[in-house]
C-alpha cells in the first residue's frame, strides 16, 4: 500500500485500524506546520510538546475522533494546538483535561459556541477592562497575531515580561468569565473565536 496516495480521511481510517504506519505518515504531514503555528507563541520546547501531546491524543481517541471530509483533520488539528498554547497560559498543567479535547472538538456545543456573538461581545469587553499596556499586548498577540519576540523587540521589553503579561490577561478574562457563570469551556470556546479570526 502506497500511504502517501492516500487522503486523510483514509489514513484516519486506517489509524482506527491500529495501523502504526499510517499514523505515521499523517504525524509526519502535519508535524511541521503545527510545530511553526505553536513556536508563534511559545518557544521551540514547548511547542513540541504540545504536538507531541496533540498528535498522541489523536492516537488516543483515534476511534472517536469523526471526519466527514479531508479537510476536516487538518482543522482538527490546528483547533487542537490553539487550544493547547491557551491552555498553556490560562491553566496549570494539572487542571487542563487533555483527554476531553476532541470530545470538545466535536460536540455541537463547540459549534455553537463559536458561532454566538454574545461571547465574543463578552471577551471584547473583558479584555477592554485590561491595564492599558496589558491590553496592547494581548491585542497584539491576538489581533495582529505577532509572536512573544516580535511583541518584546517592538515594545522593548523583555520575553518573559511579554509572557507574564499574557499569562495575567488570561487569567483575569477567565477569572471575570466565570463570575459571570460562564465554565471554563467557554472561556476556551470564546478564545478560539477570537483567535481565530
């Protein structure tokens, strides 16, 4: 069998199959792009993790794991690793439920979530509440979508300034979220949105 003629709907099905190889090939297709999405915003070790934890948790729910068109493993995937860096400065490690991610990814819930405008109005004000240089920082990363050592050169200061900036917007945003009755889903939901746009 040629793995490398095949689609990604038939790798998947062939990895729901126990097939090693296949698996392979599908990790080696998407590794690169999802390590560069991931060093955008951490650096190089963390974001081989956090593939690494991706593409283990695939195997993982592999039989789960529901793919209309070939498309869709690829938004899987990167939906995946945003959720990962976010998680990565919104949650200690032990509080984040890896093993609930493509659960999440494929329920209609998600869907919805993404979809309502009363959220994304909510983080919008929430994040209007940040200190001012707070705010520019987050928007930046966000909005503009530059990396943690883009936003120090631009702003001189340093990286880990930038991260502690980024990690305390997070928390505050999840911190208001909540008191407004809102789980912690959501506040992942509405940050996917956001950074998704």
């Amino acid at each position: 069998m040629d793995y490398q003629q095949l689609s990604d709907a038939q790798l998947l099905e062939s990895i729901r199959g126990n097939d090693t190889t296949a698996f392979k090939v599908l990790y080696d297709k998407y590794w690169e792009e999802l390590y560069i999405k991931a060093c955008k915003r951490v650096d190089k070790d963390e974001a081989k993790d956090m593939v690494q934890e991706v593409m283990t948790t695939l195997w993982r729910r592999r039989n789960d794991v529901i793919v209309h068109d070939d498309g869709q493993i690829a938004r899987y995937l990167h939906t995946a690793i945003k959720y990962r860096v976010i998680s990565h400065y919104a949650y200690s490690a032990n509080e984040v439920p890896n093993s609930d991610l493509f659960d999440a990814l494929n329920s209609q819930e998600f869907a919805n979530a993404l979809e309502t405008k009363e959220l994304s109005e909510l983080l919008e004000q929430e994040i209007s509440r940040l200190p001012p240089r707070m705010q520019q920082i987050f928007r930046m990363s966000r909005e503009d979508d530059f990396s943690i050592t883009d936003i120090a050169r631009q702003l001189s200061l340093s990286e880990q300034t930038i991260k502690n900036q980024l990690t305390e917007a997070l928390k505050r945003i999840r911190e208001s979220i909540k008191q407004n009755d809102y789980g912690d889903w959501v506040f992942v939901f509405i940050l996917l949105h956001y950074a998704s746009h």
